[in-house]
C-alpha cells in the first residue's frame, strides 16, 4: 500500500531532502507546456477559455515546437505566469527584452 509522502520525507536525511527538492526544482524548470499547464492544474479547456480559443487549439499549440513569442507570451500569461527570453553564453546571460514591449497580438492560429 502507498505511504504519504510526508511520511517518507519524515525518513529521509535532510541531505536527500534537499537533494529531492533541487530536483524537483530542475524538473519543475524543465517542463514542456503541457506538463507545465497540467502542473498549475490547469485543463485544456480552462486554457482555452482564457485565451478564447478552443480545447483543441491549446491542444495544438501544446504540440509545436515553433511558434511566435506573442503566443507563447499569451499562454504563459494565461496560466498566470510571465515569459522571460534569456540567451546564455559561456561568459554570462543577457535577458532579451525586446518582445516585452509587443502589444497584444492574440492571434494563436498563426502560432
């Protein structure tokens, strides 16, 4: 039968508590957007509500692997986050904040 969770954290060393957690923060970071909408508890159709468009349209946009950045921007947004475009190099990061000043082109179908 399973145990509840706290049950186990409570046998852990607090050395593997904290490596969980870290990991567990890696794999939160890492999420595709499905994962990540079902992680907010979230359901395509609430998605599509948002955004005004339907259940199979966020299920499609869930699946690309290109889209604008406005429409990354609008569901990210939906889901009461905010995007952040940073590019990295071997010798620091630089935030990329040209695309925050785009104003409101909703147009998920050209995605």
């Amino acid at each position: 039968m399973a145990k509840p969770i706290d049950t186990l954290k409570r046998k852990m060393s607090p050395e593997a508590l904290a490596r969980a957690e870290e990991q567990t923060k890696e794999m939160i970071a890492k999420l595709p957007l499905h994962e990540l909408r079902a992680a907010r508890s979230m359901t395509q159709q609430n998605l599509g509500n948002i955004l005004g468009i339907n259940q199979g349209a966020v299920s499609k946009l869930e699946r690309r692997a290109d889209m604008y950045v406005s429409t990354l921007r609008n569901f990210v947004t939906a889901m009461g986050g905010e995007l952040e475009i940073t590019a990295r190099f071997p010798d620091g990061s630089v935030r990329i904040n040209q695309f925050e000043d785009i104003e409101g082109n909703t147009d998920s179908s050209r995605a």
